[in-house]
C-alpha cells in the first residue's frame, strides 16, 4: 500500500483515521442522507471528510447519467474554503471524473 505525503502527515498528526478507502486530492461525488456534495478531498478524520471547491447538488439527472456524463440539473456552489461532512451521514462515495461544477445552476 503507497501512502501519499500528505496522508503520511496527517496519520502523524493523530487526524486520519488509520484506515479509510479515500484518496487525499481526488474529486469525489460524495452522496449523504439527505444531500449530495462534490468537491476535492483534503483532509480525513475519524468523524468527518474535508473538502474544497465544494458545491451543493440539489439536483441530478439520472443517476447513472450523471455519473457517466458529469451533468446536474441545480448546482448550488459553496464559496471558496473548506466544508466538512460528517462521515455517520455518508451513504456513498465516487471519484469524480468531470470537473467540479463551480457555477450555480
């Protein structure tokens, strides 16, 4: 298994769950209880998932649409900076493999 530097340091630091199926610094389409998010990942903690250039899906297309074709019907971008989600409300989680939408729809 290849740690990247940055996981490396947060391991150290006590901020990382020892083990987690995340990459630090993929885009992921990240699905919770009652909202969707995508963003870049940067940091993991036992309790939560930190991420950035961070938006708000209100609404897909079909699912399996969206995934294959990167398209939303609303997008609702946070401002630049972090947003942290509680891991507990995650249900699922894919790397994202379009851009990140940062223009609100």
């Amino acid at each position: 298994m290849q740690i990247e530097l940055s996981e490396l340091l947060q391991l150290a630091s006590g901020k990382v769950a020892q083990t987690h199926p995340y990459k630090i610094g993929e885009k992921y389409l990240i699905r919770t209880v009652t909202m969707i998010y995508t963003g870049r990942l940067i940091e993991v903690h036992d309790q939560e998932l930190v991420i950035e250039d961070a938006a708000w899906i209100a609404e897909t297309e079909r699912w399996a649409d969206c995934l294959k074709d990167g398209k939303f019907k609303e997008v609702e971008p946070y401002t630049d900076g972090r947003v942290v989600i509680g891991r507990g409300a995650i249900l699922d989680a894919s790397i994202w493999q379009h851009d990140l939408p940062r223009k609100q729809k």
